[in-house]
C-alpha cells in the first residue's frame, strides 16, 4: 500500500493540512535514496526542500506532516507494522521504504 492510499482509506482528506506535505516527503525520500544510495536527512534535506517547492518554511512543513499523522488512529499505524504513535520520520521512511521495484529485482531499503 502506498501513503496516499493509506491516507484516504484513514479518511484524511487532501484537504488536510500536510497531507501533500507527507507524499511529497514519502516521494522524495524514495528518489533521494534510489540516485544517492544514503540516507535522506528528514530535517536537514527533506523538510526544507520540501518547503522551497511550497514556499513555506520548514517548521510548517513538519507541523503539517505531524498533524496529518495524529488524525490517523493509532491501531492504523498498529495493523501496518508501525509503532502506536509513530514519529514523522517513522512513517515518511516506512512508506518510502517498504518496497522499490527496481528493473525486475525487488529491494528492501534500510
């Protein structure tokens, strides 16, 4: 399941605030990690490139993803595989993580 089909089936809204925010995030961290072979920095890299392209700063950008984030019930995030409350980084990676098809070879991303 990707994020922006989670989100919807959660009942969060494209109108919500972060809800663009945390695909842009999921998306970012997926390319960031597929051309640069490292870790993406959350805060150091993605929320301000993030908020750049939205012209928003990078505090707003995790706020928004935050909240979008504690709209979903915690048993959600439980059924997923994910932690009761988890943090934004922890479902910006999970998503961005599960798996990349890459050619005809399935990678996990750590």
């Amino acid at each position: 399941m990707d994020i922006k089909s989670f989100l919807l089936n959660n009942k969060i809204l494209p109108n919500i605030a972060g809800f663009n925010y945390l695909i842009s995030a999921v998306d970012e961290t997926k390319n960031y990690h597929l051309n640069n072979k490292g870790k993406c920095q959350i805060t150091k890299y993605l929320y301000p490139k993030i908020a750049k392209d939205n012209n928003v700063t990078a505090s707003s950008v995790g706020r928004g993803i935050r909240y979008c984030i504690s709209k979903i019930k915690d048993e959600k995030f439980l059924e997923i595989g994910l932690n009761k409350n988890p943090t934004n980084s922890e479902v910006i990676v999970f998503f961005a993580i599960m798996w990349i098809k890459k050619g005809d070879i399935w990678i996990i991303l750590y």
